[in-house]
C-alpha cells in the first residue's frame, strides 16, 4: 500500500514510523474479508480488516479528528486477529489497531451514552472487588435489567448470577509443587475470573504443582491491560503493564502462567508496548518471553499419567485471542486428547463467538449474533461438554439462549485436572 506520511511527521514520531511500515506490507489482497466475523455479518467493506486498514491510513496520514463513521467501523472491530492468521502478507493488523483507537480516544468526543459506559467498563473491570460488586448489584436487579435497552442493557445484564466471594488466587502466595520442583511459576491473577468461575484457578494450581511448578501469586500484580487498551487508552494499560512486569520480575519465575487467553495476548506483548521506556524496557522483554499459556506450559512440561478414562467428548471451542492472538492451535486439543477425551471442533472454528473481551457490551447487538451462530455450531456436535481456554467466551456461551441443554462448558485446565487426579468439574456429575 502506497502512504504519504509527511516526513517531518515520521522523523519524529517512531509509532507513526511503525504504523507506515505496517500499511506498505498490506498488498490489498482481500484475503482478510472471508475470515473477518463482522464482514461475514455485514457484508460491508469498511467492515473488514482491508476496509478499516484504509480508514485508519487515511485518519493517521492526514493527521485529522476521528469521524463518527470513522469511529464506528473501528468500534465494529472485535480485535479477534482472525485476519492475522489470514493474511498471506504478515501486516501487524493489531499494532496499527492500537495506534487508531489511541488517535480516536484522543481526537473523537463521544456520545454522553457512551462516554459513560466505557468510562464505567474502564473502573470496574479491571478490578476484582468492583467487579464484584458490580456483579452483585446486577444479580440483585436481573429483572429490571432485562428491560434496559442497548449498552446500558448490555452493562447491566454483564453479570446476571451470584459472584463469588472467595477465590484462590485472592491474596499473594506461594504454593509449593506436589514432589521435587521443577519450574516456578507465576499464575496470572485475571481480573474477572475469580468472581466468574474462582474454580479455573483452583484447578490450575493443582494441576501446575502436580506436574512440579512451585507457584507464585505475585505480590502487585494486577489487571493485564487488555481492556483499557482496546479503549485506546494506551497510558492506563502501560501502567498496568508496568506495574505486572516488576511484580513478576521482583517474583524470580521462570514463566508467567496465563489460563485467560485473551490476558496472555497482551502480556506477550509487553515488550512492544512498553519499548520506549528504557528504564523497564528489558524487564518487560524478558516477561513477554516468559509467558505462557497454560496448555503450552503442560505441552513442554509433558502430561502425567491419566488416572482414569473420562469417555467423554469434548467439543473444543477455540478462543480467537489464542488460535489468533497467540497462534497457539494444537497444544489444547492434542492435551485433551492425551488426557482421554475424544476433541471434536465445531464448523468455522476460526469465527469468533462474539465476547471479544467488553464488545458484548459495546456492541451488544453483532456480539449476540455471532454467539447465536456459534452456539449453532456448537450444539450440531455430538459432545458431552464443552471446553475452551477464556473466561470471556466461557461466560459469553453460558449466557446465550441457545447454549447446548445439557452440554457443560468448562476451561480446558478443568478438563484436564479432573483427568490427572483433579476433582470432576462442576457439572458433569451426571457425565
């Protein structure tokens, strides 16, 4: 792709020296259009990767204020990379991303409605006592929810059960590994986690100290950044990095350990975001090679035994921020299989589901068409359970009034602990 960056602008700036650099790789190919979700929805240009790649190289060349059709393309985006793994060219789709909603946070005056809820998504998700709360308060009021129209709907009905109070990953420790160690390990505290489903974490401690990881709770460690990143609120989620990047580094792991995928997307690249502050710079280096996702950990680490043969079958539901974000594909679905499972995949396995971290709350009505088509494809297989490696999609799915009857849908590290001398995960009682 052609660009006329003025060069005084490029000698100065080495973010928008990266972002031409990014746009000269795309070759308008179109590659990108049949695996985009919201283009398979809308059939519209400017709603596909190619589309919003000439939106943004337009706003960023010329240096002007977002627009309101601008914005609403970019809004659209799920960041779910699909078109990453797509494209033949290797264009850097989520950095120029990153750039774009950054411009737009800083030139683009939102509507009131809007301002107030992403303003409420950026101080209560990224902290488990508020999300808590939130979530008890939503609990409390389900029925007049219900009633609540588009995003302030979305954000009231955001959690609709009981959280939980307690969780294992609430306070900072170490647990030691079952027999002789052989790793130490960071596990990332995920912001919702502990208020959704505290048992993820639960079975991912036992099952990292059975396999010989001393496991840390690290002391300062906090929200990944994800979700004021995707806002274009680049400064709140270098803070976030910064903060995650000392605990871990003052904590001496040999890996961060992430069981929330869309997390492990955004610590992977600390490195990047945090490149131009040479006090931190390096330290952040080494934690994004450090980290993780759980399944690539027990791949390298090798699964124990199986204390006993499941019989069942799992359909596997492939988070984007893992098959796309961090291109990890085999190593979950050849565990389960190594534990005992039969793994089955659902049709158009790389769609994404439609939870995109807060999209199901910002764009409630495209989020609950893609769950409906996924949970489709889900409820077409013959399977007695449901597994994937995100929280986000996990509750998403749970949520949907198509979700298979009778189909559980736990984290893949459930499956596993129950496999490997865990608990069976709640739900499968009857399995």
């Amino acid at each position: 792709m052609q660009t006329r960056f003025a060069e005084d602008r490029l000698a100065r700036d080495p973010l928008l020296r990266q972002a031409n650099d990014i746009l000269r790789t795309c070759v308008h190919c179109g590659f990108c259009t049949a695996t985009c979700p919201t283009f398979v929805l809308l059939g519209d240009e400017l709603d596909s990767p190619r589309g919003r790649i000439y939106l943004l190289k337009d706003m960023l060349e010329r240096d002007t204020p977002a627009s309101a059709s601008v914005v609403k393309h970019i809004d659209r985006c799920l960041t779910c990379l699909s078109c990453v793994t797509t494209c033949p060219s290797g264009v850097d789709y989520m950095h120029l991303l990153d750039q774009g909603r950054a411009h737009i946070e800083r030139t683009y005056n939102r509507p009131r409605g809007e301002r107030l809820v992403r303003g409420i998504l950026a101080a209560v998700v990224p902290h488990t006592g508020r999300f808590r709360l939130a979530m008890l308060a939503g609990w409390l009021t389900a029925p007049v929810a219900r009633w609540m129209p588009g995003r302030l709907g979305a954000l009231a009905g955001m959690a609709t059960r009981r959280p939980a109070l307690r969780a294992p990953t609430d306070r900072a420790r170490v647990i030691p590994a079952q027999g002789p160690a052989r790793m130490r390990v960071a596990l990332m505290r995920n912001c919702v986690q502990p208020a959704l489903d505290p048992e993820i974490d639960a079975a991912a401690i036992r099952l990292l100290t059975r396999h010989g990881c001393e496991v840390v709770l690290a002391d300062g460690q906090g929200c990944c950044g994800a979700v004021v990143q995707h806002m274009g609120r680049e400064e709140a989620a270098r803070a976030f990095a910064r903060a995650n990047v000392r605990a871990w580094t003052q904590a001496g792991v040999d890996r961060v350990v992430i069981t929330v995928s869309g997390c492990g997307t955004t610590v992977k690249d600390y490195g990047h975001m945090l490149a131009g502050e040479p006090d931190i710079a390096a330290e952040a280096q080494a934690i994004s090679a450090k980290t993780v996702d759980v399944t690539e950990l027990l791949s390298e680490l090798g699964l124990r035994e199986p204390v006993a043969d499941p019989g069942l079958t799992v359909a596997y539901h492939a988070a984007c921020s893992l098959q796309h974000g961090q291109q990890v594909k085999t190593a979950p679905k050849a565990l389960l299989e190594a534990a005992g499972f039969r793994v089955v995949s659902p049709r158009d396995p790389h769609l994404c589901c439609g939870s995109a971290g807060t999209y199901s709350i910002t764009q409630p009505g495209l989020s609950r068409q893609l769950r409906a088509r996924k949970l489709e494809t889900l409820g077409a297989l013959e399977a007695d359970v449901v597994a994937a490696g995100n929280i986000g999609c996990l509750n998403h799915l749970r949520e949907g009034k198509g979700a298979p009857r009778g189909r559980p849908m736990v984290h893949t590290v459930q499956l596993l602990d129950w496999a490997t001398g865990g608990p069976r995960p709640r739900g499968l009682e009857s399995q």
